[in-house]
C-alpha cells in the first residue's frame, strides 16, 4: 500500500508540478533557441560544466551537499531545529499505539485508523501555509522597500517553533491522566498541525536561502532529519518508564522550547548571517 500511494503521489507530482529549477529553464530556454535559431546556444551552468571532465562533476555533485551544510551557518542551524522539529512525528509514532492499546484499550486496527488524526492536522496546516505563506512574504517585502529576503518565511516557523512545545507536553499529561480519547486524538491532530507548522516553511526558507544550492542544502536538512529521527526518539522510552508520560513529554517539550530561538534570530540577523557564507550569499 506504501508502494502503490507513493507511486500515485509520484504521477501526480510529474504531471501537475512546474519546474521552477532555474538551471533546467534556461537549459530549455537555450534548447528552444537552438531549435529555432539553428545557432548553438548554452546556459552560463553548461559553460562552467564543460571546463571540467565528467569525474570531477560526479563527485563534487555527491559531496556538495555535505559541502554546502559544512560551510553554512544558516543551513546548519535549521537543520538542527527542523530535525529536532520533525523528530516528533518519529517519537508520537512509536509511543502512541502504546498509549492507545494500553490505556485506551483499543484494537491494531483501531490503532491504525487513529493516526488519521495527526495526518488531519498536518493536511490543515498544509492548506493553510499554501494559503498564508506567500501572502505573509508578500505583506513584509511591501513594507520593507520591496526588498526580497528569505526571512519573510519564518514568521510561521516561530509560531510554530512556539506552540509545539505545548502541543508535546499536553500529550504526555493527556496520557498520564487517562483523559477521554476524543481528547487525546484532538492533541494528536494538534501535534501534526504544529509539527506542519514548524518544519514546512522551514523548507521555503531553504529554498529561497540557498538558490542554486537549495537541492544540496535540502539533501543536507534531510539526512540531518534522518539521523536525528534514528538517535532522538530513543529517548522517549527511558524518560517515560523513569517519569511517566506527563513529566517524561514535558522533558521533550523543554527540547522543543530551547530550539525556538533559533527562527527567532534568524529572522531578527539572518540577512546578515547569510552573507557570511558564499553558498547564501547571492539569494
């Protein structure tokens, strides 16, 4: 089934994403005038490619996301607050059909059809962030000159960045406290709805930050998430059997609450840090 949905979303994605890579327009763009121009025409990246052999292309192509993470302040930082963010998804997966079948007493299958919950809320977010997430960039450049910067992403990301926290440790207490399982799967939905909230414009922010090295600075935030989804959500088991599902949820919550600074100050000295290095130096 994993298979099938992947490959569903995967057509879907080809036939009604537009490509907005600006290296494969131009690359079409100097296709189209050659084909009609009968003049040969290259882009400044085809130019730059053909003064190297293949081999050089092909590792500095898979070493340049550790190249660009490495050599970014920026990216390294919000790597570590989206992969501490997104780590929560891993560690709500793994405790919750322990809370569900232990204190709920619910079936494998009941189990299953309850996580619908934490994907309602994300699928709310995701509605709202495409609603909001432009129009807020839009409102902050009009009142600053006009002046582009990715910055203008993160106002969401600090609300999410602050309302996590809460959404964590009332899943912890709801828990603890046998509350009504309504309740409990209303906290779930909260928990995808701030986790969305969170990490997605995070993504935006990436992509605007890094420009011709968003699909470098992208892998880099991926495997950052992928390490930390394998290391962090060990942690949850021991806090919960020494303290319980309320002060152990609490603990992860404090976790989430020492990350949100740092949209903060990068909103606030972004710009500036950006300049710093020569991979978001140009966005």
């Amino acid at each position: 089934m994993s298979a099938v949905l992947m490959i569903a979303c995967e057509l879907v994605f080809l036939g009604c994403f537009r490509e907005t890579y600006k290296v494969a327009i131009l690359r079409r763009k100097a296709a189209r005038l050659s084909k009609e121009t009968g003049n040969t025409f290259k882009t400044i990246y085809d130019v730059d490619e053909s003064k190297r052999n293949s081999t050089s292309n092909f590792l500095e192509s898979i070493t340049r996301p550790f190249i660009v993470f490495f050599g970014s302040g920026v990216l390294q930082a919000l790597s570590l607050f989206g992969g501490i963010t997104f780590t929560y998804f891993y560690i709500m997966s793994t405790t919750l059909p322990d809370i569900l079948s232990e204190i709920y007493n619910l079936t494998p299958a009941q189990t299953g059809i309850c996580f619908i919950s934490f994907s309602t809320g994300s699928l709310i977010m995701v509605a709202l962030c495409n609603t909001y997430l432009d129009k807020i960039y839009i409102h902050l450049r009009t009142t600053h000159n006009n002046i582009n910067a990715p910055e203008y992403r993160l106002p969401l990301v600090i609300l999410g960045s602050l309302t996590l926290p809460l959404a964590v440790a009332s899943y912890g207490w709801l828990a603890q406290t046998h509350a009504p399982l309504p309740l409990m799967l209303l906290c779930v939905a909260a928990m995808g709805f701030t986790l969305t909230l969170g990490y997605l414009p995070v993504m935006a922010y990436v992509v605007d930050a890094l420009g011709l090295y968003a699909a470098s600075g992208m892998t880099a935030m991926i495997v950052a998430r992928c390490l930390m989804g394998t290391f962090f959500p060990l942690a949850a088991g021991p806090l919960v059997k020494r303290f319980g599902y309320g002060w152990g949820f609490t603990v992860l919550g404090g976790i989430s609450v020492a990350m949100a600074p740092i949209p903060m100050v990068l909103y606030r000295y972004g710009a500036r840090w950006r300049l710093r290095s020569p991979y978001t130096s140009q966005s």
